[in-house]
C-alpha cells in the first residue's frame, strides 16, 4: 500500500469511527434521560401518594370534628375508624397484650427465646428467617414487651461517642426488605461491642418482611444496648402502617394473635428516640429540621405521648366531644370512664358565633356549611394566595396558621418536622405541602441550626436516592438510603455510611438483587421504566373524569381531539405531578393521526389496562368502601340536615370539600354523573339503600363509572359471593363482596 | 399537516420551547434553571439530535458559558437549541450510514468485529470513548457466546425508535 491509500484509509476509518461513536452517545443520551424520567416519574407519584393519605385523614377528622355522634356505637366506629392510637398504660399493656398465656406447642420448630437475650439469639434468629422461619407470636410479644420496657429508659436523643466504638455505621430506610440488612450485615458485620450501629428510621412498610427487621433489630438492641441505636422514622407510625402494609403483613402472618402484636407495636414505635447525636458533632434524624426545630426543646418532649403525629386534630372546646382524643395521646388521668375530658384540648375555633344547638338540626348544617367557608376564606386571607393554587389549601395548612404557641401543638410540630421535613435547594422554610407532613428547609435553615447548635453536619434519609447517598447544602447534609431496589429491580443502590473519630463518611454501596446484577444498562432502565409508567398510567386512569373536562375545554368544536402540546398541558393541570410531559408522551400516547389525539379512545384503552390489575388508591370511595360495614354512620356524616336522605348538594358539598384537601377534581358534571348513577330510583336524592347498594355494587358495576377505576385488592375481596337480586328496579344482579 | 399550518410558525416554536424546557428541567439538579455544562450534550442528544463532539463544542460556546465546567442558565440555553431543532440539525444517522460505518471498521468484511479491534478503533480513532463508554458500549453490544460484535443485528437493536422523536416525527 503506498502511503495515499492508507492515508484515505485510516481517514475513512477515523470518520467511520466518529459516526459510531457519535451515534452511541446519542443512544445513550436518549437511555439517560429516560432514567431520569422514570426516577421522577417514582418520586412524585411516592410523594403524591403519601399527601393523598395525610389529607384524607385531615378531611375525616375534620368532618368528623363537625359530626355529633348519636349513639355509643357511632362513637366507638369513629374511635376506631380515625383514633384508634391511644398509648396504653403500662398496666393495661401487660393485661391485653399479654404473652404468658400463650402457648408453644411442641411442634414449633422456630427459634425460642428466653430473657434477657444472648447472641445465640440473634444468630438463631439471622438464621430462621434466611429460611423463611417465623417467630412464634409468643417471642414477638415477649420481645416487644422487653424492647418496650428498654426504649422507655432512653432520652428523645441518643448519644454515641466514636472513642468507644471507634467506627459508626449508619444505615437509612430498609422499607421491609429483609435481604438488604441481610446484605448490610454480611458486608460490615453483625452489631458487637467492637461495631455500632445507628438505624435511622422506617424499618417497616412497603416492603414484606417489615416484621423480620424489626425483630432483628428489636434483638440486637437489647443484646447491645450500647452499641445499637435505633431513631423513628415517618413510617413508625400506625397510620401510616395501616396504608403501607405494614399492618396487612402483621395481620396476614399472625392471624390470631395479630392485634395484640400491632398493638404493642404502637407502644413500642412512640419510644423509638427521635434522633441520635454523634460526638456531638453530627445529628441523625429521619427526615429533616424546619425553622422552628431546637434540640433542647425535642429534648424536653415526652415522646411516647406521639403515638401518631399525622393527624394534629384539633378539637373545639366548647363541644361536647369528649370521646374523641386528640394526637391520640395518653388518656390524661381526669378522664373517667365515659371520657368525659378534664383538660381542654387544642381547638379549632370558628371564627364566626357558637354553633346553634344541635336540636335544630337545618340550623346546624347551614351553620356548619357557613363555618367552613368563612374559615377556608380566612386561611386564604392569610395565606398568600398569589403564589398558591387555591386547591392546595389544605387542612394542615388551615392549622398551622392557628395557635401555634400551645404547647403541645408546637412539640407535635417538633417531632412532625424531625420525621417528615425534606431539605431543598432554595433557600427558606415552607411547609411541606407534597407530602403533607413537615418542612421544606433550605441550606441556611441548616447553616443556622448547625451553628447553633455546634454541629458539623446533618444525617437523615426519608428519600430515596439512586446511589444510596447523596449529599447537600453544600455537603451539611447528607441523605442516606438503605432500600436498594427501592422502587423495581434496578431502580437504585442502598448505601450506608461509615463515620471514625474523624467524622468523614465513608460510603458503601449495594445492591441485594442478584438480576440486577446481569441485566444491561439497557434492561435494567427498561424494566424499571415499564414499572414506572405502569403506574403513571394508573393514575390518569383515575383522574379519568378530570381529564376529560379538562381535554374538552382545549376542544369547543368538540371533534373529540387535541392537540399533542394541548394534552400536555392539560394533563399537567389536573395530575400535578410536575413531569415533563412532553418528554414522557410516546410512552404513554401510542397512536396521533396528524398530531392530534382522540382523547376519549386513548382514555378506553388505559382503562382497558386497568381492570386487570389492582391498584390502591386514595379516594373518598374507597375509604368508603373499605368501611362499608359501617356504611350507616358513613352516610349520616355526609346527610348533614340529618334528612335520611343524601341530596345532590350534601353530596357535592362534601366532594368539594374533599377535593379541596385532595388533588382529585370533580366538575360538577362528573359529580351529577355520580349522583345519578347512584340514585336509582332517580328522585334526585339517594336514600340510605341506594347507598349501601351502590357500595355493595361496587367493584363491578360499571355504571358507577369511579368503579371502573377500582378493582379491589384481591386481598379484600377475593370472596365474592353472589346473592340473588332483589328489589330495586335498574339494579338486576348484586354481589356482595366480603 | 392543518394543524400546524392553523397554528403557524409561531405554534411551532413555542411547542419546541416548551419541549426543550422540559428536557432541560430534567437535568436541572437544583431547580434553579441551570444546569452543569457537562450535560448539554445528553440533553441535546435527548432531544432527537445527533451532534458529535465537536458539534456539541460549538453549541456550549455559543451559549456563552462563563468558566469552564460552569453551569448554562436556560436562557442562553433555549435560543440555541430552539434554533437546532427548527433548522433540523444534526438529524439522525441512517440506518445504512451506520451499517457502512461499522463495515469500514470490518476490514475483513467478516460480518463482525473483533472486541480488540472495536476497543482500538472507538478508543484510538474519532472522538475516543473513554473508559466508561467503552465499557457500557462492550456490554451491550458484544455477543457473549463469541466477545464479537455482530454489527447487523446490533444495529438493528438499537435504531429501531431512534429517529421517531419530535421534532422529526410527525
């Protein structure tokens, strides 16, 4: 070859190899940015979903608040539909709760436990559950009773010196996934003299082996007192626990003894300390800080009296509610047996004149119907209404704007910004409206804490990250997340975080599925971006309604169209959920003709989607539903003239309440649309047995066209049976599911 | 298409802005409308372009970025990008474009390449890969029973909706 032609060649292939890798970066590039999207895609439905359970429980509590029980048995169905948290005595603890009566049979193969622990405990413990063992009711109750008794002997702030242990570990959420502590124990070693451990927070729900982790660290904690330290975290919570799983898993594994261990559970997860301070030098908590946290103060705290800080239910002092305990805190000792309150609690005062006697009853609704507009009036007033959307006034933002200086109001507040706060960029302190719980705070938020209280930097989790740590405000904080494959398989990394004398972390990071190891980039991405969609298109399944007013108001011709860019934005408007729609739409619009999209088939086809699948989602309906044995008390909170009968505006009103605290929009044809459908003998009003028809009906009728959303859990409903029809004209078959 | 001739030119931009918006918000860590400058490329990449390198060199000066490994602010960012996509620039590589690529590389005419040579070519010649890209690339892209690529199938894999992004697809 002469020199010419090698010269052509080697520029051909130098071109050649340009073209490649110029189109490999661009493949790339593309993969990237569906990471992204998917990461965001998790995150915000996670958080939207934890807001849509924080605010339903707002709404009850607060229409309940309105609502004057009539009987002992309504009574007793709110107290346990809404506050069923009181913190026990220890006395009644031992009586109810109580595990000497228990009996092991000989047949029981599982691991025995005597007390106080030893470490062959543990290990015959790490052991069992590697084989899919479970403890015998007994040892769990006996456990938690022990565990309980030790939590209740520790300050809100646990102190941990690296002269003794020398190296820290800190690990964040495990979620209930057993395999990663498995993971984290084989890499670093069990907890010992010689290795300190801090676990900080949500060791339960989402996950299903949420009751395995607590008792291997419930374990080593008393095996190690010294050396084991466990912080609470937003989902130690019972309210939490009962939408997350946990309290479906307690249940599914002890069917008999089940309560009693959920119980217990209560009165362990409110002595969980709050936070834990290394060297003084560095704090762990779960979630955050706000403007208002001080440490003295969260010291100061008795913190069992928190069983459930999600509800910061306020009740008015002049009325005669006494059954109805705020914060579920321990019942005060003037409380007698009909629960008659000897001291005033927190309360949400109307502004307006003292509510009319009960007596006449058209008197009270109006008044009530007048009251909650003239507070919700008042809270925009006080809010800066220009830079929030009017549906974002939520009933946590309407208390904190009241009463913060009573005390046990602002040590809640405490302990709600320590779970639940997240940090953010910007700089300042603002509530936290996404997941309805505790702060956004800002990098001089933390820079004023740190200094004063002489730390160096922050440690807490509560979000998940893809590397399993992330740092910020300028490295003061660090987030650190133990769940690896959080979301899906592949989704993310769980690290956790070791700290000397030196205090300079050291990270290490894992992640516990074997598949995820195998899979390409590209599979992995793949997958958990299938997952992710899966559940974005359930979701705008369930905002059907809201989607088609919306599409409708960028279509007057009604040609049953829109355009692309017009769907976006629309979508946007009603979801909320700040993705980049435009970016995420050739995976969730299959087919446009010309650019444009038949809204209403597109809609079909996710609905088609759906009733295979089960979903569990927030919504007045299906709370509803769930409590439908007591549809009876359910239906008089919302006939509020006490009539008998639910009109269209009892109905409307309530809605509107609702999606005032929840970010599910009703038109008022969508409402009328419910209205019918369930008024079946059509007199424009629903009587008690259309009701508990259209509840029965439910799951599958699909004129009830919010049921077309919801396939209930198999869990639930699994037995369904049928019973013959009978009656009511329009309503042919009806089963009944139990 | 009616739509678009209803809507006009001026439809058009402000839909490309609103996309580009979005992909750039994706990669905008702190929410404060920048991001580093080290993404540019994925982000323009994402959106349907296919620059290289040098491509990409030239896009960040226009958009005027103060220090070296600083950050682009979304308003330097837009006008250039806005204008990428409305010119139709850096359109995507044809199929048969790359298939001769990857036969040039083929010097045998063998039908595959061999591992070492893919890693000489991608890592010596053009923009080189670094270690990080050459890696990925070997891992998706070589067939495991034989640590050959097989750049027919391979491409075909992978161009299947490449090209079907907006603004090119209708």
């Amino acid at each position: 070859e002469n020199s010419g032609t090698s010269f052509i060649l080697c520029h051909e292939m130098a071109k050649a190899a340009v073209l490649i890798q110029q189109w490999y970066r661009r493949h790339v590039a593309r993969l990237e940015m569906r990471r992204r999207c998917t990461w965001r895609i998790f995150q915000s439905i996670e958080y939207a979903c934890e807001q849509d359970q924080i605010q339903l429980h707002n709404f009850f509590s607060y229409l309940m608040d309105q609502f004057t029980p009539s009987s002992s048995k309504e009574r007793d169905f709110i107290s346990r539909m809404f506050i069923s948290g009181e913190s026990y005595k220890e006395a009644e603890l031992e009586k109810y709760c109580d595990y000497e009566s228990i009996e092991v049979p000989d047949s029981y193969t599982g691991p025995r436990l005597s007390f106080p622990l030893l470490p062959d405990h543990a290990t015959a413990l790490l052991e069992a559950f590697q084989q899919k063992q479970q403890l015998h009711a007994r040892y769990v109750l006996n456990l938690l009773h022990e565990t309980r008794k030790h939590l209740k002997q520790l300050p809100n702030i646990s102190h941990v010196s690296t002269c003794y242990s020398e190296e820290v570990t800190v690990c964040g959420d495990l979620h209930g996934q057993l395999d990663d502590l498995f993971l984290i124990f084989y890499k670093n070693g069990l907890p010992s003299p010689s290795k300190s451990y801090v676990f900080n927070g949500d060791f339960v729900d989402r996950g299903k082996q949420s009751l395995e982790i607590l008792v291997i660290l419930f374990t080593f904690l008393l095996i190690y007192p010294k050396e084991v330290h466990l912080n609470r975290g937003n989902h130690e919570d019972h309210m939490v626990n009962l939408r997350y799983g946990f309290t479906k898993e307690v249940m599914q594994k002890y069917k008999v003894h089940g309560k009693k261990i959920l119980k217990m559970f209560q009165n362990v997860f409110c002595w969980l300390p709050l936070a834990t301070l290394i060297d003084q030098k560095v704090l762990i908590i779960h979630g955050g800080i706000s403007d208002t946290t001080d440490l003295h103060m969260l010291e100061k705290i008795q913190r069992d009296k928190f069983v459930s800080v999600l509800r910061l239910k306020k009740r008015n002092e002049s009325s005669r509610k006494p059954e109805i305990q705020a914060i579920n805190g321990e019942r005060e000792s003037g409380t007698d047996a009909a629960g008659n309150e000897a001291a005033p609690r927190l309360s949400l005062q109307p502004q307006s004149a003292q509510a009319p006697s009960t007596a006449n009853r058209l008197e009270f609704s109006r008044w009530l119907r007048q009251t909650v507009q003239e507070q919700i009036d008042t809270c925009r007033r006080l809010v800066d209404v220009s830079k929030s959307e009017p549906e974002e006034l939520t009933y946590s933002s309407m208390i904190s704007l009241k009463d913060v200086d009573e005390p046990e109001l602002s040590q809640s507040f405490q302990i709600l910004d320590v779970l639940w706060s997240d940090p953010m960029p910007q700089e300042g302190c603002r509530e936290n409206k996404v997941r309805g719980g505790g702060c956004y705070f800002g990098p001089d938020v933390t820079e004023k804490f740190l200094e004063k209280h002489n730390l160096q930097f922050l440690i807490r989790s509560h979000e998940c990250k893809q590397e399993g740590y992330e740092f910020c405000h300028n490295r003061k904080v660090l987030t650190i997340f133990s769940a690896s494959n959080y979301y899906e398989i592949g989704s993310n990394r769980g690290a956790y975080v070791k700290l000397g004398p030196d205090l300079i972390p050291h990270f290490v990071q894992y992640q516990a599925n074997k598949t995820a190891h195998t899979l390409t980039m590209t599979q992995r991405i793949s997958r958990v971006e299938e997952s992710a969609f899966r559940a974005l298109r359930e979701k705008l399944f369930a905002h059907t309604s809201a989607l088609i007013s919306a599409f409708k108001a960028y279509d007057g011709d009604n040609t049953g169209r829109i355009s692309l860019s017009n769907w976006a934005t629309a979508v946007e408007s009603v979801l909320r959920l700040g993705l980049p729609w435009r970016m995420l739409r050739p995976q969730l619009v299959r087919s446009t003709e010309d650019g444009m999209l038949e809204y209403k088939s597109w809609l079909d086809d996710l609905a088609m989607e759906q009733r295979s699948q089960e979903h569990i989602q927030s919504s007045l309906l299906e709370v509803i539903y769930r409590n439908r044995s007591n549809l009876e008390t359910i239906f008089r909170i919302i006939d509020r003239d006490h009539s008998g009968l639910i009109s269209f505006e009892e109905f409307q009103q309530t809605w509107k309440l609702f999606s005032s605290h929840m970010n599910i929009e009703l038109t008022d044809d969508g409402i009328n649309d419910l209205v019918r459908s369930i008024d079946f003998n059509k007199d424009g009003n629903i009587d008690f047995n259309e009701f508990l028809e259209a509840f029965r009906l439910g799951c599958h009728d699909p004129c009830l066209h919010f049921y077309k959303a919801r396939t209930v859990s198999p869990n639930l409903e699994r037995a369904c049976t049928w019973q013959a029809g009978k009656g009511k004209a329009g309503v042919q078959n009806r089963h009944h599911c139990r | 298409m009616a739509e678009k001739e209803e809507k006009g030119e001026d439809g058009l931009v402000a839909e490309i802005e609103k996309k580009i918006t979005e992909a750039f918000e994706v990669f905008d860590r702190e929410s404060n409308k920048t991001v580093d400058v080290r993404e540019i490329g994925c982000i323009v990449r994402s959106l349907g372009c296919f620059p290289n390198e040098a491509e990409v060199q030239e896009l960040i000066e226009k958009m005027e970025v103060e220090e070296p490994g600083g950050f682009v602010h979304l308003e330097k960012f837009l006008p250039v990008v806005t204008k990428v996509l409305l010119d139709r620039r850096f359109r995507p590589i044809p199929e048969d474009v790359i298939l001769h690529a990857f036969e040039a590389l083929d010097e045998n005419k063998r039908g595959y390449i061999t591992k070492e040579d893919l890693v000489k070519y991608l890592t010596e010649e053009g923009e080189p890969f670094n270690q990080e890209e050459m890696e990925d690339m070997l891992a998706i892209a070589l067939d495991p029973e034989t640590d050959t690529l097989l750049y027919r199938d391979y491409r075909k894999k992978l161009v299947v909706d490449e090209t079907k992004t907006f603004p090119y697809n209708v």
